[in-house]
C-alpha cells in the first residue's frame, strides 16, 4: 500500500515524464542497485526509485553513504546519447543547487566534481553509475542523496563535515516539496543539455572550487595545485605548483591551503 509521503509526491508530480515511474520504498539497502536492476530489465527513462531509508547506502570511490529516515536517497534511470552522458554530472549537481534555492532559498555551490555544498559543508552527494555497450548507452542511474531535516550535530560521524537544509534553514524542509522541485529542475535542465542548450555557463557560475588550492585524490595518484577552471566536459583544470597542467576527469578534492601545504 502506497505511504502518505508517496502519495503525496504522486499528486504534486509536474513533469513529462521523471518519476512517472516511481518506485517507493520504505527502507532498503540503495536505491542504486535497485535501480540498475530494474534498468536492466527495461525500466523507462525517468523511472525513479526512492527509499525512506538506506541500510547500505554507496558514495562515490567506494565509500558507503549514511541514509537515515529525514534525508532523501533516489536513483533516476536515464537513457542518454554516449556524446551527451558527460553532462549528467552538470544536471545533477545544477537541478540541486536550484532546487536548494526553491525550497529553503539559499545558495549552495558546488564542489567538483558534483557534490553540493552550504557554506563549505555537505549537503549532498551524487552518485552516477552508467552501463555503456560500444557506442551504447544501455543506462545511467543518477543517485542523489540530499541531507534535509538530518541534524548533524546527532551524527558524530559526519558533523563536522556535512549539514543539512534543516539545520540551515532553521526550519523543518518537507521531503515531498524537495522532490517534486527536484523532479522538475532536473527533467528541465536534462531536457535542455540534450537539446543543445548551453549549462555548462551556469555550472561553473556555482562551481565553488575554481580559485582555491586543493589536492585531487584518484587511486594511488595525488595531484596538487590551484583549481583553475572547469571544462565543457566537466573536467577539472588544475595548475600545480611549478606552473604545468593536469586535467582531472575523476578524483576525490580536498581543500589545502596553499601550495605549501603537503
Ligand atoms: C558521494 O558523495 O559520495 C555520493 C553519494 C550518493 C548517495 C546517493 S543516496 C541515493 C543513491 N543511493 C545510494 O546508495 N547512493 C546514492
């Protein structure tokens, strides 16, 4: 029997068709492999799986997400074209710093390459896992975990690093309000990057990592530098110390100092 929280994102439900097939479930182990599994038996595009819950939620590089009751955990299936799929990066992150905007009015900003953050700490983390035959995408599951009534002073764990929309809004957020926001600036924004609409102006306008010294962490590779700029694929332009270039396309950024901080 559907709950009142799906119940109520059915109704207030404005797309084409994001979350038309939606797939609610009280607590499960992530809503990615859930996801991948009804991908792989032809789900539509848009189909979306959410859970009240996650007992073992996925981060990206391999670390586990922590998923209470209060905070939002969903998987979106997409079927974009190969020369399209960098982009997903870009309408994740942007439909959630503009649904932050709609529903609580603040400003977050992005960490590269897609985490959003308030005021230096995380409020959301994005998961994109995709399945590419040849020159075919099969799917892409975009997993989007929002911290929203999570207080974060309650999660040791995480208090230092991570807030919430609750915590900083000062106010309870409604679950269902975010996502139904959320459904609606995604579907825009992925709608337009496929048309040939330029994001990638008002990606970098929040990319809150440009200018600041970090270090990139890929496997056994570190880089270290000023982040300099961002390209049209997503990638990440870095300037290390003696002046060179690298150009990161995956990697795990912490902020540093200067480039005197090892
Ligand atoms: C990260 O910042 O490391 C990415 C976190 C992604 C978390 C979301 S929550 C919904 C979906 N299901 C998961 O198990 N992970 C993603």
């Amino acid at each position: 029997m559907p709950n009142t929280e799906e119940i109520s994102i059915r109704n207030q439900l404005n797309t084409k068709f994001i979350g038309h097939q939606l797939y609610y479930y009280p607590k499960l182990t992530s809503t990615m492999d859930i996801a991948k599994r009804k991908a792989q038996e032809g789900a539509d595009e848009g189909t979306v799986v959410i859970a009240g819950e996650q007992t073992s939620g996925k981060g990206r590089l391999g670390r586990a997400w922590l998923s209470p009751q209060g905070n939002l955990a969903m998987s979106i299936i997409l079927k974009p074209p190969l020369d399209k799929l960098h982009q997903l990066i870009m309408v994740a992150s942007l439909a959630v710093v503009r649904t932050i905007k709609r529903v609580s009015g603040i400003e977050a900003e992005i960490k590269w390459p897609n985490d959003v953050l308030i005021k230096g700490k995380k409020v959301c983390g994005i998961l994109i896992e995709n399945e590419v035959q040849r020159d075919e995408v099969l799917f892409a599951v975009i997993g989007i975990g929002i911290n929203i009534n999570l207080d974060p002073l309650a999660t040791p764990e995480i208090s230092s690093i991570a807030t919430s929309l609750a915590s900083e809004s000062g106010e309870e957020i409604e679950k269902d309000k975010v996502i139904t926001a959320l459904f609606a600036e995604f579907e825009q924004l992925y709608l337009e990057s496929q048309s040939g609409v330029p994001i990638y102006q008002e990606w970098k306008y929040y990319m809150g990592t440009i200018g600041k010294w970090v270090q990139v962490k890929a496997g056994e590779s570190v880089e270290r530098g000023q982040a300099e700029a961002v390209t049209k694929r997503g990638n990440l332009i870095l300037r290390r110390a003696d002046g060179s270039i690298a150009e990161i396309v995956v990697g795990d950024v912490t902020m540093i100092k200067d480039k005197s901080d090892h």
